[in-house]
C-alpha cells in the first residue's frame, strides 16, 4: 500500500474515533502511524495528540499518543509538525556571561 493510500485510509478511520498507533497497526495494518500522522498535519490536516497511560505486556505503565480528528476542515496554512519543546543551550559565549 502506498504511502497516499495508507493515509486515506487512517484520516478515514481517526475520523470514525480516536486511535493509537498499536490499534492502527492491528486494524489497518498500518506499522508508522506517526508518519502517516506527520504527513497527515503536513497536509494540512488538524489531528490531534492526547497522551494516555496504559499497561505493557510486562504490566508497567508506558505512555502512548491517541490521535483523532476533531473537525474535517483543512487548515489553510498547514502546520508543520515537529517537537513543540524548545529549550535554550548555552553556548560558549553564554556560559562566561
């Protein structure tokens, strides 16, 4: 399956209901769902991320995202994903000042 059609077919069931990215490979036999997320909002597409907590195999607690698609519109700019923290490393001239 192309990369265009595994997208279709994720923006098609996020807009269903909410999943996670082990759902996602179990239903629709799509392995990256991050990617196909990625390029989803790189398309313009809103999709969001809520964080939940859940029980591995090994029964400790690990974090994952659930994704949904709260509206069908498309954003006129898309928004290019990427990590939303920024943190300041000092450089040289920083440390001395």
């Amino acid at each position: 399956m192309t990369q265009a059609a595994q997208c279709a077919e994720l923006l098609g069931a996020l807009k269903q209901r909410a999943m996670t990215a082990t759902e996602i490979h179990m239903e629709l036999g799509i392995a990256r769902a991050s990617a196909r997320v990625h390029d989803l909002r790189r398309d313009g597409y809103v999709i969001h991320s809520t964080e939940l907590t859940v029980l591995n195999r090994r029964g400790k607690k690990c974090r994952v995202a659930q994704y949904s698609v709260p509206t069908e519109q498309k954003l006129l700019i898309p928004h290019l994903p990427g990590r939303s923290r920024y943190t300041h490393r000092p450089g040289k001239k920083d440390a001395n000042s």
